[in-house]
C-alpha cells in the first residue's frame, strides 16, 4: 500500500535506487561522514582533496524528464558540494519482484529503496545491508533528527542493529493529516446540493444519482468511480482499508495478515475484521449498482490517473493524491468545474458507533526505507551526504529550495515567492527544481527553527491557498468546511505508530510462509466477494464459506505471534534509546 504525499508532503517520485553504474573515486582518504557545511572536497585537515564525479543510477517508475540529477536546481548544489550525480532510468514492473531477484542475484543497488518490511527483513537477514550505527555517532544532526525514530528502526533490525532510514519522519500532526477517502467530481456535489458525504449508503445514493445526471462526460460514457486494484498494492492494500476510517484501528500494521486495534492494544487477522468485512460488502455493493469500473481489477495508478484527467471518473477510492495534477489538466481542458477534493467516508458501524477517526501519525514509515547495501562502492560518500542532508542547511535546501529564489525571510519566517507558488501547480517545475526527487536522502514533516514546517506547502495557514485552485475552494466553503482538512480535524484524533509498524514476521519461517499464504488468500477471495454475489445474502453466504475455508491455515498462529512479537518490541525499545 503506498503513501505518496502529494498534498501534504511533495510531489513524491517513489523510487528504486539501484547502482547500475558508479563512477570509480579518484579519493580514498576514508575521512569520515562529516555534518559540517564545508565543501565535500575537502578532506579532515582542511586541504582540497577533489573527489571524482561519483553516478549512481537511479531506477524509477515515475515520469520525469530529468535524466540526471544535476539537471535539477537541487542537483547541481549537491553535485558541486559532493560532486555526487544520481542518474534517472525509467523501469516498467512490480518493483518488489524485481528487488527480490536482485536481492538472490547478488545485484542489489547500492542505495536501496524499499516499499515493506517483509523486502527489508530479507535484505538484512541476507547480510545485504551495511550497518549505520558507527555512522550516526559521526553524524550528530543526524542522530538528533531521527532521535525517535533510530531506536524504532533497530527495532526492525534482526540482530538490533541500525540499517535504514526512512522518508517522511518524523512528522507533525498539524502539518500533515493524511487522509486517503474518496475524491469526488464537485459539479456532481453541486448537482446535488452539496450533501456532506460520509456513510456508504451516501456514497451508493450519491454515485447513483450522479450516474443517472452524467451518463456521458466529454462524448464517454461516464464513470462511477475508478481504483487501482490492478496495483501490487491494489486488492491487497486498499480493498479491506475501511478498517482505518473509524475509531479503533488505523493503518498502522501495513496490508499483510493482521490489523492493529488501539482500543486493545492488540493485533487483530486482517481477513475477519469487521470493518474489512464492510468494505468489502460496499464494492460488491457498487459492483452490483454499475457504479464501480470494471476494468478497476486491471487498472494501474497511470490508468486511473488517466480517467482522472478526462474527468470520466465521478468518483476514485483511495487514490486522491493524484487529484491536483487532474485538477489542473482539467482546467486547462476548459472543464473547471469537472475538479476533484478529497471527502470522507465511514462504514454504517462506523457511522452509527461515531468515535473518533484514528488519524495515523507515523513514528516509522516502513513503505519509505532506504538503505545502503554492501555493494555500495564509496559507502563513505554517500554517508557524508546523507549526514549533511540532516543539517538544517540540507533540509532547508532539500524541502524549501534556494534562499532568495524560492523563498525570502520576512519576520525571520520563510515566505514562499511566486516561482515556488508556481511550480506547486506545475510537477515539471517542481521536478525542474528537484522537489521530490531526493526524498531518499530523508524529508520531514515537522517544522524548522523558524517555526514553519521544512515544506511550507504543509503550513497550515497557507497549505489550501497553495494547493487547491478556487473551484476546488469554493467547493470546500460550500460544504461548510473552514478548509479541506476541517472535517478531519474535527472528528479526528492522532493515532502514533510507535512500535507497530517495526513488527515483522521472519520471512524464512514457517510463520512467514503461513502468512504469505493468509495474504494470498485475503486476495483472490477478496476479488471474488466483490464481483460474485448478486444479492446481500449471497455475498454473507460467500464470505461464510470462505471463512470457514481460511480458518482451516490457522491464522491464529499468525495474529498471536505478531502479538508476541509485540510484547517483545516494547519491552526492548528503551534498550536502544
């Protein structure tokens, strides 16, 4: 399940690192990882000691034009700080299969980009990563950065050791409210009076309804709503994550065998829980009205992106990062009022028990790891950056751009110019610039000094005026939203991962090979509770009977060794603080 953070965070480019090629250093002093801002080139006595251009390739399933990093504003100040290039190579593919048989080849990249815990658990059980820990008692800004997160990723580790950093962390509940809902088409809100959607059945009424006021959009017949089940993360991920929209489990635990419930403090089997159960019963539901795309099953995020952009969809589940880049196509298409904003939804339990939404802030983000493997030829030089990226001038850089250009100081904050407002709603700008494209090297979602968050697209007195145009404004006010995150603040409370999300099987296991098995399962019955019932009692028969056949792999070995495992990680955290 992915969490790219158009909205909140950047224009996140999930990448794969992979060392395809690496230029040879003409330096092998081996100084240390140093966190001063002093150029790269100079080695511990103060003497240049010019190190040769060091390219490391970078394989991305993302569609940039930059070929090289130093093609970026960003790019070329690192490359002239630690003549370090990082080269982009467009890759089709599922990039976990790919990192698998990297991972058995021996190829393995020299900075790796890892999207689970069970891909990072293989790596480090495999001996494939190198070993942090002398690294942060160089690297001080970094230790302090991550102070939080450094004892939660030993955590992860096999034999307690540091192997990765993450993207993302450590964050700030004001500065990001990460919500994944529904992205709904604001004419058919407007159609309809501008219902405040929030159960199921408002959204079966609603898409209804719309389908029979839009049965065509631009010449096509129009769409219901579109998701991207066709995605590794797809069925798996986001088919049964209507457990994450009420009061008692977040997303905490990732899409596996087991679901976290805060209000026990326990792991729950992700197959039987209630609200999956739900979730799965309003796709069936929206199958059976016509309303969900059939092609849905097939659909990848560019396919999805697609209908999106034509503005075909009425309605996408779970994918509304991609939302702005619509948004702006359909302006410039001349269909502004076709846009799309981010609106809640609840299961009927959740509607009727009305707790506070559980609104996931993550302590540890294991969809974003990065490591740096045994194959890394100059681990030293890509240390030395990643310690200077913890800096306050790297995070300046990396997250805000250049003093003076993207940016001024006004009151001793930061203030956004208007190539930085520009390039917001533009990703080839943004890209241009380099946001996103190194968040590898870390990107946080807290504030600077200043009192401003390091990507001040997150501050929230300026987040809507930078990412939301004035229909998708409007639409907000019209709903009675003091902004597009009012709703969410309201009846949301922060939910931290702390330990949960370090919790992983080992894989080479018998443990890990039942829950391989669990999972394999949850997917191929969870397609066919969607398409095959016709009728409410067909659908609770099916489940029934694909219940009683699951029980029969003995789940329960899983859930309660994640539970074990539970226990376990807390009573060891203080040991790695």
């Amino acid at each position: 399940m992915k969490a790219l953070w158009k909205m909140g965070l950047s224009v996140v480019i999930v990448l794969s690192l992979v060392a395809l090629a690496a230029c040879e250093s003409g330096s092998k002093s081996g100084s240390s990882p140093s966190t001063s801002t002093q150029s790269a080139g100079q080695g511990e006595s103060g003497n240049e000691a010019v190190k040769e251009e060091y390219v490391i390739k970078v394989l991305t399933q993302s569609a940039i034009k930059q070929k090289r990093s130093d093609e970026t504003e960003i790019g070329q100040i690192i490359k002239d700080k630690f003549n370090l290039v990082f080269e982009f190579v467009q890759t089709p593919g599922n990039m976990v299969d790919k990192l698998n048989l990297m991972l058995a080849g021996g190829d393995y990249p020299e900075i790796v980009a890892i999207s689970d815990n069970v891909t990072f658990d293989k790596y480090a059980r495999a001996g494939a990563l190198r070993p942090l820990d002398d690294f942060v008692k160089s690297a001080p800004e970094f230790a302090k950065r991550y102070e939080v997160q450094i004892p939660l990723w030993k955590l992860a580790g096999p034999d307690g050791k540091l192997y990765k950093w993450e993207g993302g962390v450590p964050q700030n509940f004001e500065n990001l409210v990460e919500v994944n809902d529904v992205g709904v088409r604001i004419d058919a809100l407007k159609q309809q009076g501008w219902p405040n959607l929030v159960s199921t059945d408002d959204y079966i009424r609603f898409l209804k309804q719309a389908l029979k006021d839009n049965p065509t959009t631009n010449g096509q017949k129009t769409i219901g709503m579109v998701v991207p089940f066709g995605e590794p993360w797809g069925i798996q991920g986001v088919s049964g994550i209507m457990y994450e929209k009420g009061g008692r489990y977040f997303a905490a635990a990732g899409n596996l065998g087991v679901v976290w419930n805060d209000a026990e403090q326990n792991f729950e089997d992700y197959m039987l829980n209630e609200y999956v159960k739900e979730g799965l019963q309003f796709f069936n539901d929206l199958y059976r009205e016509g309303i969900l795309d059939k092609d849905s099953f097939t659909d990848k995020a560019d396919q999805v992106q697609e209908k999106l952009n034509s503005g075909r969809a009425l309605s996408t589940w779970y994918y509304v990062w991609g939302l702005g880049d619509s948004n702006q196509g359909l302006i410039k298409a001349g269909h502004p009022e076709m846009q799309y904003i981010n609106m809640p939804v609840r299961s009927m339990t959740q509607v009727e028990r009305n707790e506070k939404r559980l609104i996931r802030v993550e302590d540890s983000r294991p969809n974003a790891i990065y490591a740096i493997t045994k194959n890394a030829k100059h681990p030293e030089r890509i240390e030395e950056l990643l310690a200077w990226a913890a800096t306050e001038e790297g995070k300046l850089l990396l997250q805000s751009g250049i003093e003076g250009k993207h940016y001024t100081i006004q009151d001793s904050k930061r203030v956004p110019t208007e190539a930085y407002l520009s390039a917001l709603k533009d990703s080839e700008k943004y890209n241009a610039i380099g946001f996103g494209l190194f968040d590898f090297l870390g990107n946080v979602a807290t504030n600077a000094p200043d009192g401003s968050p390091y990507s001040m697209n997150q501050n929230s007195e300026i987040r809507d005026d930078l990412t939301l145009t004035p229909e998708a404004k409007d639409a907000f006010h019209q709903l009675g939203w003091a902004s597009s995150k009012d709703y969410f603040l309201k009846t949301g409370v922060s939910a931290h991962t702390g330990v949960i999300s370090t919790i992983s099987l080992d894989t080479t296991s018998e443990i890990g090979a039942l829950q391989q098995k669990m999972v394999d399962f949850r997917v191929k019955n969870s397609a066919k509770l969607i398409v095959e019932p016709k009728t409410d009692e067909q659908f609770e028969a099916l489940y029934q009977s694909i219940v009683a056949e699951y029980m029969k792999l003995k789940p329960n070995e899983v859930v309660d060794e994640y539970n074990r495992l539970y226990q376990d990680k807390a009573s060891q955290l203080d040991q790695h603080k």
